[in-house]
C-alpha cells in the first residue's frame, strides 16, 4: 500500500513540534535555575502508533509506518517520598531552630555566659561576699558598712534587671509566635487559593491528568516547604489536582477551604495557647517551630503550677529560680544581726523571748505611699522583682552594724561575731532553696552556678540537635535537588541535542519536499 502523499511533511512537522518544545522547556529550565521552588521540567514524547484499526481490515501486509513523535505533555521531575522525608525532618529542624533562639534569649538575659561581663549575678555576688569579709574584720567601721550596702544594693538591683530582662524575653517571644500563627495562617490560604486555581487550571489536562500547571504546582510545593517547619503536617493529593493538609492531626485545607490558628493567652496565669479556629480545639503539636515556642514560652520545669504549661526549661522556670535565690537571701540576713537594747546591752527579744532580728531585706511595694515614695514592706512576698535594702538600711548604711557604741555589756568581738555570721551565710553556709518544688541545697553561689550549668546544658542540647537535624535535612534537600533541581551543564546538553533534532527534521522536511517534486514534477516524463 502506498502511504499518505503527505505523511512524510507530518512526520517532519511532528519532529520540528517536538524539537523546539523541547527548546522551550530547555529554556525555563535553565532560566529558573535558581528560582525558589522552581522544579525542572521534561516533555514527555512518544512515538505515533499506525492506525491498528485501518490495519486490520488492509489488505497490505505492512501499514503505514514512521508517522513520528508525540508529544503528552511537559512533567516535573520530583520525588514524592523525598519530599516526605524533607518535610518530616523540616518540622524537627525548626523546632530545634526556634529552641536554641529562645535559650538564647534567655542566656543573654541572665548574662552568665559572657566571660567579660562584670554585672551577672555572680559576679555582684562575689563582690558582696569581698565586702562582708572585709565588714567582718572592721565590725565597727561605717565606710565598710556603706561599701556592705552598696554591694547588697547591686545584688538586688541586678536580680530586678535580670527577672525584667527575662520577663521582656518572654514578651518578645509571645509576640514572635503571633507573627508566626499568622504567616501559618496566610500559607493555609494561600494553599486554598493555590488549590481553587489549580482545579480551575487542570480542566485542561483532563484527558491526562499526570500533567497540569507545573509553575502553580511549584508555588504551593513551596508553601508546604515552609510550612513544614511550623508544625507536623501531612497531605494528600486528589483527583482534581488539589491537596488536602492536615496540621498536626487537623484537617487543616480541603480544597480550596481552610481552617485558623489562633493564639490565646491566660490573663491570670500568663499560659499562651493555640486552638483552631473552627472547633475551639487546642492545636494537638508534635513538632515544628510553633510547639517549641509554645513549649519554652510555657516552661516551667519538671513542677508545672497551672494548666497548659510544660515541662521544658522556659523562662518561667527560671524566674522560679531567680525568686528562689532573692527569698533565700532575705530569709537568710534577715536572721543573723540582732537589734540591740541600749538598755540590757544585749539584743532585743520579743514577748517570748525570741531574739529580734533587724530586717535588712524586703519586698518593695509597687504602690506609692502618702509621702510620695516606694516602701519596702513585710506583707509582701519577696520575689526577685521586688527584692530590696529596708527601707532603715537605706537611710542608714550603719544599720547593719549590731553596735555603734558597745558599752561595758558588749564587746567589739561580739559585734564581730555577728558580721562575722553574715560574712559566713552568703559566702559559705549551706542554704536551702526551693524553686517552685525543686529543691536545692547548697550556698548562694552554688545555687546560681547550678541553673546556669543546667540552662548550658540544655543550651548544648538544642544546638546539637539542631547541628544534626541540619545535616540530615541538607542531604535530604541535596537528594531532592538531584532529582528536581537544574543542572545547567545537564540542561546545555539536552539544549544542544533539541537543536540537532531540530535541524535533522528541518533537513527531513526538505527531503521530503524534494522527493515530492520528484514525484509530481518528474515521474512519467520518459518516453514522452
């Protein structure tokens, strides 16, 4: 059977379609090359099968063959199981990420860790041990009693600073969790939109549905990406095109709908919280970014005192450790130098018989008296807010001293003694702490250097498991892009073979005009 007159100029034309497809797609890949999200793309071509139906009723043995190339559509190139082991190890790389920021902020608040810093609480703890051992030795001395109170004012005014700056981290990291439900709550609708556009879009991929619009497929790859590292999330694709997310548990987009985050917080407690919008249910997180911050922001340590908050070492649990130090040192020198009675020449006892010691420490009101002034007070529980000299020592640096002026009843070595006594508790004695239910023992500085190896400790944690959580995501991501990211030195080779083909079936094409001039110009011209 003789082909088609024609064939041959479709075949060539088929090959000329394929060839500079190919070209194009060559050429938004090497263009995208480093495009965020960007996926490389392949035309997917095929051979044009010969009429099977016409061929079974011809009566030629061979039907009519070589009819060319196809074209299917143009595909990316991703792996979907890559992208669920990136996406999974995203969510523990951010919560690790968000970890390490947030002890961070609190190692900068409590200014341990930097060895040229003079004004951590060791540090003014020192110099107050040095100015009560030099007290204990010139009992009597008002300037090294003025140098005690100095000391003891910077011991105080150091704890406010530091529970303040701790108290501003907190803020600061209350309202970075807002900023991050809400970029949350942008990429769901983005997502949703992405979903309606891309069921509007794949109507015309219908007839295979392995193809549709690649560039708004790479858009919301994208999304899922950076969503990853807020929370857990798993999807599924449907047969429209679209995706449904669920975030840790929740259905969070079904097409083109979406659910919210919302963040709460206790107005008595201070516990921050996040629940969905659309069932009042609080968001169940395993991991991701918004659990660590939730769970930092809420630490309070293995003794948690209200509902929602963790067993992470937060801000709060530290707090709990700064208001245990201030309420062992008040309890600790507000027991030691006695009154004095200038008539027994001894120290003064109550009705019972109970010696009565000078408070030197208190808790400062946060409430203006009549005279215009901040009092230190005995009704209020001491914290390291409000940790303060008396208000008898502040008018009077020489409070401290148990005797100006010892009598026959009282000797300089007994004054010694009891500045010797306050030299010992804050320098040597063993104390005991309680932090909201965890107990210590040990001496001031003990305490202090206790919590801040633990806040190193858990410091160390966070960045190591955030250094190999990193390793594994960098490979995952280096799998990921030998799959679908461009390699231009790749993409210039295809480049060079379209252009070949494009010229063979040029050259086609012109073979197939010269054979047909043959046939119509110059067939049965002889013998004429």
């Amino acid at each position: 059977m003789i082909r088609p007159t024609f064939l041959g100029f479709e075949t060539a034309k088929k090959g000329l379609t394929a060839a500079q497809k190919g070209l194009d797609v060559t050429g938004q890949n090497l263009t995208n090359w480093d495009s965020a999200g960007y996926t490389r793309q392949r035309i997917t071509q095929v051979a044009v099968a010969p009429d099977s139906y016409r061929n079974r009723y011809s009566s030629s043995r061979v039907g009519p063959a070589g009819q060319g190339v196809d074209i299917t559509g143009v595909g990316q190139t991703r792996d979907v199981y890559l992208d669920k082991r990136y996406r999974d190890e995203c969510a523990e790389q951010g919560y690790y990420t968000r970890s390490s920021e947030i002890l961070g902020d609190i190692q900068s608040a409590l200014n341990e860790f930097n060895p040229k810093s003079d004004t951590g609480l060791r540090s003014v703890l020192m110099a107050l041990s040095d100015a009560l051992q030099s007290f204990s030795v010139h009992a009597y001395s008002e300037t090294h009693a003025n140098i005690v109170t100095s000391a003891m004012k910077n011991v105080t005014q150091t704890l406010q600073q530091i529970s303040s700056k701790l108290d501003s981290a907190r803020e600061q990291q209350i309202y970075d969790l807002s900023v991050s439900v809400d970029d949350v709550n942008k990429k769901l609708m983005e997502l949703a939109g992405l979903n309606k556009t891309i069921m509007d879009d794949a109507a015309s991929f219908q007839s295979n549905p392995y193809f549709g619009p690649n560039e708004l497929y790479d858009q919301r790859n994208l999304l899922l990406d950076e969503l990853s590292q807020y929370a857990d999330i798993t999807y599924n694709t449907n047969e429209d095109g679209t995706v449904n997310v669920v975030v840790n548990g929740q259905l969070a987009v079904n097409g083109s709908k979406y659910d919210k985050i919302e963040m709460t917080q206790d107005d008595r407690t201070g516990v921050v919280g996040l629940r969905w919008i659309s069932t009042n249910q609080p968001v169940e997180m395993l991991q991701g970014s918004l659990k660590a911050s939730t769970d930092y922001i809420n630490g309070r340590g293995p003794n948690i005192r209200n509902p929602g908050e963790s067993i992470q070492r937060g801000a709060l649990y530290y707090k709990d450790q700064l208001n245990a130090f201030a309420q062992s040192l008040a309890n600790t020198v507000n027991n030691i130098v006695p009154e004095y009675d200038a008539e027994t020449g001894a120290p003064k006892v109550d009705a019972d018989g109970n010696i009565i010691y000078k408070k030197l420490l208190g808790g400062l009101s946060t409430e203006m008296d009549a005279d215009g002034k901040y009092h230190v007070k005995d009704d209020i529980t001491i914290t390291a807010d409000n940790l303060s000299i008396s208000d008898e020592w502040a008018n009077n640096s020489g409070y401290v001293i148990y005797q100006r002026n010892p009598n026959e009843n009282d000797t300089s070595d007994n004054v010694g003694n009891y500045a010797l006594a306050l030299a010992d508790a804050v320098s040597n004695a063993t104390i005991y702490f309680d932090a909201n239910g965890e107990e210590f023992s040990g001496t001031f500085l003990d305490f202090v250097k206790n919590y801040v190896t633990t806040l190193g400790e858990d410091v160390n944690f966070a960045e190591n498991r955030l250094e190999a959580t990193n390793v594994i995501v960098q490979n995952l991501e280096d799998n990921r892009d030998s799959v679908s990211g461009v390699v231009v030195d790749e993409e210039v080779a295809n480049m060079m073979l379209y252009n070949k083909s494009l010229t063979a079936a040029s050259r086609l094409m012109t073979a197939m005009d010269e054979a047909l001039d043959v046939i119509i110009n110059k067939t049965g011209l002889v013998g004429r």
